[in-house]
C-alpha cells in the first residue's frame, strides 16, 4: 500500500470548508480503479477543493468547474510559479 504525501499546514486564506484532504499520487482508491474513486469525489468532496496533500495544492473536479479554469489562463495556471516569480 502507498504512503500518503506528508500534509502541510494550511494557509490562513483558505477557508476550511474548501480543505479536503485527497493526495492525488498516492490515493489507495484512485491507484485501483480511477473511475470508480472520480465519481465518489463528485459526491463527497467540493467542486473545487484545496488539499493540504501533495505540498498543498487546489484541485477542481466538477465539470463546471474545470471548463472554467481552463478557460481563464490568466488566473488559472499548472505553473509551480505565476509568471511574474519566475527569473529570466
């Protein structure tokens, strides 16, 4: 069995109704049947989440949710850095 991402403690901006503790690489149900596991996050865990897993990160699941960041690049990026932070 995996072991779960040590959890970091959560940043005093995001509200605890938003935390929703899920590590997306070592999850024992995600790891055995993906499918399965996306559909039980569509019914407990918020649309949009932040887990404190994986060096804490935000993770949206709901369709809605999804199409919108994807489309509002300035504000949603997979960058580990926002562009300004980045040292050319």
């Amino acid at each position: 069995m995996a072991t779960l991402t040590e959890a970091v403690e959560k940043p005093a901006h995001v509200p605890d109704e938003a935390v929703f503790d899920f590590d997306y690489h070592h999850d024992p149900a995600l790891l055995a049947d993906p499918h399965a596991r996306m559909i039980e996050l569509l019914e407990i865990a918020p649309k949009v989440f932040w887990t404190p897993r994986n060096r804490g990160t935000w993770i949206a699941i709901g369709f809605d949710e999804v199409f919108s960041a994807l489309r509002r690049t300035d504000e949603f990026s997979s960058s580990i850095l926002p562009p300004e932070q980045i040292e050319e």
